[in-house]
C-alpha cells in the first residue's frame, strides 16, 4: 500500500488505477487455502533448496492439475524441484528482477521436461503484467542477467583491487560511458553483499568454477 501511495503522489499511477490494483489482493499465511483455487503459482521463498523442494512437493499436492508452477529463484533451477511436484512439465523458472514492480525483465527459464505449453503460458503472464519475458532455453547458473552482471562485478572489483581506480570512478564509468542507471558497487550495495555471496557460492557449487 505504502509503494501505491507513493506511486500516485509522484504522479506515476492514477489513484483508481491503484485502488483497483490493492483491491484485487488477497493476503494469507495457509498454504493450503492459498494453492487450492490457484491457476499459477509463483514462488519466492529463500533461496534453499530443501525449503523450497519442501514448498513444491506441497504445491503439486495442493494446486490444481492444471496449475503452473514457477520458482522466482534467480540461482536455483527449476529442475531441481520439478520431480517433487509429480507434474514436472509444468514447472519452471519466473525470475522478476528487483524491484518487480519497476523493473522490466522477467527471465523465463525451462528446465528438461518443461512443456511449451507451460513456456508460453509464462510467457504471456509476464506480459499481461507489462513485463518483457526473455526466454532461457536451458538451465544455466545465474541464467542472462546475473551472468553479465557477475562479469561486470568481477572487471570492477579488480580494477579497484589493483588501484586503477577508485570505486567511485568506476561507478561514475559505468553511468556516464555505459549508461547503467547505477555503477556495479552501487548494485552490489543495494542488493546486498550477503545475495551477491550466495549467488558466488552457489555458482561455484554448480560449476566447480570460482568466476
């Protein structure tokens, strides 16, 4: 509600526009109540698989047959949960970028047993959402976004390791030479060193490979 009202005192969404969107939430905290009547489903809890398998094998329970099943998981693949669900073709990634709301890119990901049908259907969710959906036809860690980024952070971080720059300077670069909106510490600050951690140590988990 809080990001609504802000939305509509910048003048960046019409107050029936936002009224209608709160009116069309629904909160609960029963997994069970929640997944019954559900058509898709999104996940996002923490990123630990055994939380998350857990989830799913709840989920291919709950939901509907029909149901599609996605992770917002930006590091884990789908695949890893799919077989818990008993419905596997119809599980993949969603990946929204942060802050969902805002942000534009949604990575759809398929895993080996993914349906086109589920592909599509994704596909199209995200852009009734006024989203822009890339599709990933295979699972690899950190999958587009992240693996650029992760390149970016690794030049940034040695050049500012070996002093041939400053952090803000090369910030600065990435603004004004590149046009990024925010320079590549700037990110790593808001998104959190902890995240840019995790998703190192499950990158090298997946691929044995430190970069």
């Amino acid at each position: 509600e809080g990001w609504a009202a802000s939305r509509v005192a910048k003048g960046k969404l019409e107050q029936d526009a936002a009224t209608a969107a709160l009116g069309a939430l629904a909160y609960s905290t029963d997994l069970d109540e929640a997944a019954a009547g559900a058509d898709f489903v999104i996940e996002a809890a923490t990123e630990r698989l055994e939380i998350k398998t857990q989830i799913f094998e709840k989920l291919g329970v709950l939901a509907p047959a029909h149901a599609i099943l996605a992770t917002n998981s930006s590091t884990l693949g789908s695949s890893k949960v799919a077989a818990a669900t008993g419905r596997p073709a119809q599980v993949c990634n969603m990946h929204f970028f942060n802050p969902a709301l805002v942000m534009k890119c949604v990575e759809v990901v398929r895993h080996g047993e993914t349906s086109d049908a589920t592909v599509e259907t994704t596909m199209e969710l995200a852009r009734r959402l006024g989203k822009e959906p890339v599709l990933i036809n295979r699972e690899i860690p950190g999958f587009i976004a992240n693996r650029l980024m992760g390149a970016i952070q690794r030049e940034a971080l040695f050049l500012a390791d070996s002093g041939i720059a400053s952090i803000e300077d090369i910030d600065t670069t990435a603004r004004t030479a590149l046009g990024h909106p925010m320079g590549p510490f700037a990110l790593m600050d808001m998104v959190g060193l902890d995240v840019i951690d995790f998703i190192g140590q499950a990158t090298f988990a997946e691929t044995g490979a430190a970069e």
